[in-house]
C-alpha cells in the first residue's frame, strides 16, 4: 500500500508537517509513505484554466493517483482549513465526481496547532470537503492541541495516548486502502 503525506503549512518549521513526518514512521510494515511538498505550486483554483491547468495542478493529480491513500496534516487558520489546503482539495475534486483524483481515495485527516483544541474544526471542515469531493473519509479525528510544547524539532510527540491514536488511526486508513483494493480486483474478476 502506497501512502501519500499533505501537510496543509507551508511554514519551514511547521509543527503539523512534523507530524506528518512521525506519522511516516508509525505506519504499519510493508507501507510506502511518500511526503508531497508541492503544494505551494498549485495556482488558486480558477474554472477558466481547467482546460491547461499547468505543472503544479499536475503534479497533485498525479501523486494523488499513484496512491492508494493519503493522510492530510492541516493546521488550523481562524476556525477553518488554510486556504492552500482547500484549494488543493478543490482542484482535486475536478474534473467533476466521480471523475476527480480524489474520488473513492481512502483519506485520513489529522491535526495540530498551538491551541488547545488541537485544530478540530478544520480537521471536521477538511473531511466535509473531502468527502464531498469523492474520497472515502476515514471517520476519526486526531486534535493534538499545544503543539508547541507536544511536538519536538525532531518530530517527537510527547504524549503516549496521541501517538497510539496516530498509530491506530494509519493502521485503519491501510486497511481501508486494503479493502478496497480486493472490491476492485474482485469487480474486475468478475467482468
Ligand atoms: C492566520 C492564522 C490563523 C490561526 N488561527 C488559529 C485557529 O483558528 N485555531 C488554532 O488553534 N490556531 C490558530 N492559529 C495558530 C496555529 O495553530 C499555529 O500557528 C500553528 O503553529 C500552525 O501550524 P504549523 O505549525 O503546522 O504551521 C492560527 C495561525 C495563523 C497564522
């Protein structure tokens, strides 16, 4: 199973791109984890530039199709998800569902930020766009609040209960891309 890593900050030091780094670690064996880092070419999402959108729209098309899941590290920008993040989902979505790279892609979505309730509602705000987009939302959340004083520079997490629920929560978003590799493979048997 191949997972595709999108932390939603741009920021060097972002406690939620560590996050995504500590996930990598915590998948189950036998998982390939590849951390995307294009986000910040992807242009503002623009109907008349659906024909050519360009390199960056490309390049997250295509990351997104050669994975069988991705997990999504957003931080929390004034109650909602940071508008690269979302214009990301946005482009992703199209051409139209069921047609978009996102459609029927297992998803996982998990948070952090220096507050204290751990980027909640933008880990809610990003599952209701993914899901609409298509993709099959894992239904569990991960809040890891004071971000600052939990994650490391090393990408530590400091907390027992986050990084078993971390872990828990890979192991449910590999199964799910499990399943439903067998559904396609026995739909295509049967054709
Ligand atoms: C524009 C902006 C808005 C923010 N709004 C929220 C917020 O609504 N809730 C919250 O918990 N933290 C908020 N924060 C603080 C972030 O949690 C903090 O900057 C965090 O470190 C961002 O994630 P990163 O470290 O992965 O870049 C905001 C930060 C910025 C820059």
């Amino acid at each position: 199973v191949r997972v595709l890593g999108i932390s939603g900050s741009l920021r060097r030091d972002s406690y939620n791109t560590r996050l995504l780094r500590a996930a990598g670690e915590l998948l189950p064996p036998g998982t390939d984890f590849e951390p995307w880092g294009g986000l910040k070419a992807v242009p503002p999402f623009d109907e008349d530039d659906e024909a050519a959108p360009g390199p960056g729209v490309e390049a997250l098309r295509a990351a997104l199709g050669e994975a069988d899941a991705v997990l999504f590290v957003t931080p929390e920008y004034n109650g909602s998800i940071p508008g690269q993040l979302k214009n990301a989902v946005d482009w992703a979505s199209r051409p139209s569902v069921p047609e978009g790279a996102l459609f029927g892609k297992p998803v996982a979505v998990v948070g952090a930020s220096t507050g204290m309730f751990g980027a909640v509602w933008a880990q809610a705000e990003l599952r209701k766009a993914l899901g609409l987009a298509g993709a099959r939302v894992l239904d569990r959340e991960l809040p890891v609040p004071v971000a600052d004083e939990l994650i490391g520079a090393d990408g530590s997490i400091d907390s027992i209960e986050i990084v078993d629920e971390l872990e828990a929560i890979l192991a449910a978003l590999v199964e799910s891309a499990e399943e439903r590799e067998r559904v396609v493979s026995e739909r295509a048997l049967e054709a």
